[in-house]
C-alpha cells in the first residue's frame, strides 16, 4: 500500500465513510468451555495481548461475540465465535522504532499534541519505510503497553500531507481513538490552515465546494468534480489575510477532511499554492514577464521548497476529561521568509509608483 493510499483510507475513516470492521481474530469456544469473563477468555488466546488492552478493545466495540459487540465483562459459552474487529485490513507491517525529535506540544496519559515539519511523512510505506512520524511515535512510547504499533496506522485520528506542515493530535489509548475520531467525524474538531496561494482573491472570503476524488488522468493526486460525479463531498471555507501583489495569505477551514482537499480546492478556483508542485503552483502563475520578477519568484520557491500550507490551529474536546482543549502554533521560517519577501516586494513597487 502507497503512502497516497495510505492517506486516502485515513480519509475515509475521518468522515466515517468506512463502515466496515476488519476481522483480526476469530475464535470459537469448544463444546467443553466453561462460564468465563471474555478479556480473561481472549489474554491466554491472543499475541502480544495484555487484559487492559483487550477491555480497551471491548470498551470501543472492537470485540464481538456471535456477532454483536460485548463488554469486557461478558461471559463466553460453549460454542461462541469470538471475534476481534478493526477498522483496517489486517496486514504485516513492522513499526520499528526510531529516535526522531518530536516537537510535542502537549502531552497527558491519552493524547499527545506534536506541531510537524514539512518533509516528515506521517506513516511507514512504500519508499519510505524509516524516518516517518510513526516510526519516532513507536521510540517515544517504547514503554506505553497501550500504543498499539501493530495497528497499521498507531495513534492517527488524522493526517497531513508530508510537505505540509502544522499541529497533529495522536491517541494513545484506542479509547481517546475512538473518542477522538468520532469528533473528527461529527465535525466538532477545529483546525484552521494558513496557506499562500498564487492570485489575487476576489472576495475577502468565501467557500470552496465541490467532491474530491482522484484524478481521472493522474491518480497520484486528486481534483475537484463539481458536479459530484466522483469523489467525495468536501468543503473549505476561506479568508484572505494578507494581499501581496500577485499572491495572497489565506486562512482555510475544513468543514471536511478529504485527501488534499485544500490543495485541489484552491486549484480548482484557479489559485493553487504556492510552489505545489503536484498542483501546478510551482510556476510562475501571475505576474509580469521581466527577469529581475522571474529572478525573484525563483527565489521564493527556493525559501519556501514546498507547498506553502500549515495547519496552525487545533481544537478537540480531551477524550477523558470533555474540556475543550485549544492549540496554536508559530507559521513555520521558511513561510514566514516567503510572507516578508512577497511583502518586500509589494513595499518596493509601491514606493517605485
């Protein structure tokens, strides 16, 4: 499986598209069983399984007898088929360990709050098997029974794009999974994106709709189908913060969280982030035709090697405790390089008029 697909599931789970549990286990209690609790039942049957982490399973549904979910406490009969569900296929995937710096914000027994960098692929896949987000997660709760490295996708209630920057929240109980995926799902998480798009927005604000699915001639990336004819339903709401001559900052915010959505969004209004190359914002898209302007766009690409987007807010309700819990963080240097450069450039002009 890609990292692309990798997203693209992820996707899914986060507007609760995918409906479907995954059997992992599958056991049938002989003839002979006697009365007993079904954590006790599934520690001695299970690998590498402790008893809170099989309550914790049950306690999310993930643990089903005769097809219907139960709680821990359930007592297994003779001749019950006890099954154990995901909501991902089961597959071998080695989660190793490695000793990354994280830039953690906040951090309690349930969740951890950790700002990214552009460039860190968030999870193991083909090409990028070490030096992922996942792998530093798996170092860093080396010790945490309760972080489960055998799920293919760890603590992720969500996901940014590898070149996008910006505040993630990882669970480290399926509990605070589940609690804070739901929220994902019914849309009462906050995040808020800034991002530099090429052009000048006609509006000070404004909403972006239209379904995302694959590209129908390049399925690496993704497009806006406004018509709904593919892809997924998705929404961005945005807002121009700063206009610099030929780009503007702009402020997103999802009301959904599909794959790529701001990217594909803005390049379907026609003003695709700036120096995103799988969405033509790494050409020199408005503008005049004068060298020193070439010269200079040229090197804002090489400031800012990357698409110029970072999720820099984040807001949850804590999975436990049910207080709102709020976080900013810092738009990262080489988007602020590329703010005050554009910035320069507008002054200057100015000042030749």
């Amino acid at each position: 499986m890609t990292e692309f697909e990798e997203e693209e599931l992820l996707d899914d789970e986060e507007e609760g598209q995918t409906a479907e549990m995954y059997e992992h286990y599958r056991i049938e209690a002989d003839s002979g069983q006697t009365l007993l609790r079904v954590d006790k039942f599934l520690l001695s049957r299970l690998p590498n399984a402790s008893r809170t982490k099989i309550q914790e399973a049950a306690e999310a549904g993930n643990i089903l007898v005769n097809g219907k979910a139960v709680k821990s406490s359930y007592k297994v009969k003779p001749k019950d088929i006890v099954s154990v569900v995901m909501s991902y296929p089961r597959r071998e995937i080695e989660i190793i360990p490695e000793n990354i710096p994280l830039n953690i914000l906040y951090e309690d027994e349930e969740l951890i709050v950790l700002n990214k960098p552009a460039g860190m692929v968030v999870h193991p896949s083909y090409g990028h098997y070490t030096g992922t987000l996942v792998n530093a997660l798996a170092w860093h709760l080396k010790d945490n029974p309760l972080f489960k490295t055998d799920d293919p996708r760890p603590g992720l209630v969500h996901r940014i794009d590898k070149d996008t920057s910006g505040l993630l929240v990882i669970a480290k109980t399926e509990r605070a999974k589940t609690n804070l995926s739901l929220q994902f799902f019914n849309k009462t998480s906050d995040r808020k994106y800034v991002a530099v798009c090429w052009g000048n927005l006609e509006n000070e604000q404004g909403t972006i709709t239209g379904h995302i699915g694959r590209n129908l001639t390049n399925r690496k990336i993704m497009a806006c189908f406004p018509d709904g004819s593919h892809g997924k339903h998705a929404v961005t709401h945005y807002r121009v913060m700063e206009r610099l001559g030929y780009v503007n900052v702009v402020e997103c915010i999802l009301e959904t969280g599909r794959t790529h959505q701001i990217r594909a969004h803005f390049k379907y209004i026609k003003h695709p982030l700036f120096n995103d190359r799988e969405y033509g914002g790494n050409e020199i898209l408005k503008g005049t035709t004068f060298s020193k302007y070439k010269q200079f766009v040229n090197n804002c690409f090489d400031i800012c090697p990357r698409q110029a987007l970072h999720a820099k807010t984040l807001g949850f309700d804590h999975p436990t405790t049910g207080q709102r819990m709020s976080f900013d963080s810092e738009i990262p240097e080489d988007m602020q390089q590329l703010i005050q450069k554009w910035r320069t450039y507008v002054q200057n002009r100015e000042e030749i008029k």
